[in-house]
C-alpha cells in the first residue's frame, strides 16, 4: 500500500471514529452499522421545488420546535420530557443536518454509557452506592418512626 492509500483511507475515517476491523465489526465485536447520509429526507416532488422545500423546511422546524418546547416545560412537570425532546430533535433530523448530527453524537454517547455500565467495576460500584443510599434513607426512616411514629408530617403539632 502506497503513502498515498494510506493517507486516504486515514482521511476517510472521521476523527474519534474507529476503523471497522476486518468482518464489518467494530472493536468490540459489535456489527458495523452503516449511518444513513446527512441531509434533507423531504420526498422527492417537495425536493423538486425551491418554495415547496422552503416551506417543508419552515413547517417540520415549527413542529418540532413546538415537540421541544413541550419537552422542556415536561421536564419539571411529570411526563417524558427528555423523551419528546429528543423526539423534537428527531423530527428537525428528518430536514436538517445539524440535528442529524447531534442525534448521531447523542446516540454514540448514550451507546458509550450502556458499554461502561455493563462493566463489572462500574457495576460494583453502582449497586455499592444504591446500598449505601438505601441504608440512610432507612435510618432516616426509622429515626422520623421513634420520634413521630406513624403520624404524617402535615400532622405533627411543633
């Protein structure tokens, strides 16, 4: 293989990106899946035309604003707020590259979390901290029980 080949198979690989080893697998022996192209998924009768793109553009960036503005104002309240945002942010990934490429960066980061907490250390240490938090809330627990027994906090005359 001449310098040159090599350059430009080192050019084809994204920085941070691992080359897939022989066999289509990655490092860790997982298949090498094949990321679609960044751009614009309008149909091809709406890409045909510049105004009826423009406006395709206008109208998938005003719902999914709308999915994540919904999102953030579930985040304090009760519902699957990160859920519908990144479902927002799904939405702006059908039309723009710049959220195709968050999306593929927050999927790589949450594939990376799902590796390093299936190791065995981090395990330990995680069950080690729910035990530990586990054990103050019980004597918290029992601790409110002898002084207040079973009465409500709402209830108890100071």
């Amino acid at each position: 293989m001449s310098q040159m080949d090599i350059r430009r198979s080192a050019a084809a690989v994204p920085d941070g990106a691992a080359e897939p080893a022989a066999g289509g697998r990655s490092e860790v022996g997982q298949p090498v899946k094949k990321e679609k192209p960044l751009g614009s998924r309008a149909p091809r009768f709406v890409k045909s035309s510049r105004p009826l793109h423009l406006g395709w553009q206008v109208c998938v960036f005003v719902v999914g604003l709308v999915v994540v503005v919904i999102g953030i104002i579930m985040l304090p309240l009760p519902g699957p707020g990160w859920l519908v945002i990144f479902a927002g942010m799904a939405i702006w990934g059908s039309e723009f590259v710049w959220a195709q490429l968050v999306l593929r960066w927050t999927r790589r980061k949450v594939a990376e979390a799902a590796q390093r907490a299936l190791d065995p250390r981090v395990r330990r240490r995680n069950i080690a901290l729910t035990v530990a938090a586990g054990s103050i809330c019980a004597v918290l627990l029992v601790v409110y029980l002898v002084n207040f027994g079973l009465a409500m906090p709402w209830e108890i005359d100071t």
